[in-house]
C-alpha cells in the first residue's frame, strides 16, 4: 500500500494503559494471538514493548490485512509475525492449532454477538491449561450505572449495525464458562473502558 499508514488516536491512547495490564497477564515467552487486529498500531507497539513473544496478528478483513502487511514492514520487529486471515465467527477454520495467549482490543462490541461465541470457542480449543483470554472495551455491568458516553457509543453503534453495541459482562461472564473459560481479573480503564482476564 502507498502513503502514510491510518491511525486511530483511540490506540495511541489506550496502548500504555493496555501494556500496563498485559505485562501481568502475558506469559513471558509464546505466542499471542491477536484477535481483530485492524490498523495493527497495537500488535506493533506491543511486540516492540515485549521482545520475548510472539505477537501474531489476524483480522477477518483483506482491507485490514493489507494495513497489517504494512505495519509490519514498517515496524521491522522479528517477533512480530506476518498477519493471518482469521474470523472470530469461525472458529474450527482458525489458522492456528494453538496459542499461548490470546488478547482481543475492542472487537465484543463492534461484531455480532456470533464473533463473540467464537471467540470462547476457538480460545477454548487453542489456549493451553491457565492460558490467558485478554480483553478489553466497554462493557454494561450489572449494579454499576453505565457512562452517558458509553451510551451515547452504544447507541451509535446499534445505528449503525444493529447486531453490534456493548455487551452485558455478566453475559460474557456466562458464556465463556460455558467454554470452560474462567472468569479471573476485572481492571478499570481510563475512558470507561474495562480489562477483563479469562483462563482456560
């Protein structure tokens, strides 16, 4: 792709904060999995932040995948690996038999419901025994009143697909123990956003 890479100020944002959580998280050595990777700033600044895995890129999307091409060529890390084509949705088609961990920024709530029950599904068949399930965005959570701008997003998003918009946690919570998955760690974020750690 020619010109200057796309940006989102959002991930330049988050990543510090996002690093922060991940450094406990993440095992020292392995793969993760990114899961919806999009613009690819985050898979770059992370496997430069942590030299001792393996950051593997994916998205469903060939736009995206040409992005995530390129970001990698720009970032010349060796641990950051050529990005996969990869669909939540479908997990028995993912390109991997197995991950160390997996971390997925800010997909829940901008994808069906569908891409959700697959990515429990695939994390439950590829992470190993403890291996870390990592995600983060916006949640609704019972007892807790909900920010007027998250909201304000959540309506946004349902205009503009209705099968998207923020997800109730205690939902989350139910399916991924449907997979096997454990609920283990909840972390405020700046902006009203959560991390949320689930073990196999």
């Amino acid at each position: 792709m020619t010109g200057a890479l796309p940006a989102s100020p959002a991930s330049a944002r988050n990543r510090e904060p996002l690093l922060d959580v991940l450094r406990r998280w993440l095992p020292a050595s392995g793969t993760v999995l990114e899961i919806a990777s999009g613009l690819g700033e985050h898979g770059a600044w992370y496997a430069q932040a942590l030299p001792g895995v393996t950051w593997q890129p994916t998205d469903r999307s060939a736009e995206a995948l040409e992005i995530l091409v390129a970001r990698r060529e720009a970032a010349g890390l060796p641990n950051l690996a050529p990005p996969l084509l990869l669909d939540a949705a479908s997990p028995d088609s993912w390109p991997l038999e197995r991950a160390d961990a997996i971390v997925c920024i800010n997909m829940v709530h901008i994808s069906p419901w569908a891409a959700t029950q697959g990515l429990m599904a695939g994390a439950a068949r590829i992470l190993p025994a403890g291996g870390p399930l990592c995600l983060y965005g916006p949640y609704i959570e019972a007892d807790i009143e909900t920010a007027p701008s998250n909201l304000a997003f959540d309506a946004d998003l349902r205009r503009r697909d209705p099968a998207w918009g923020l997800r109730d946690l205690d939902a989350v919570k139910a399916l991924a123990a449907s997979h096997g998955l454990t609920f283990a760690e909840r972390v405020a974020m700046p902006a009203n956003n959560l991390c949320l750690l689930f073990r196999r």
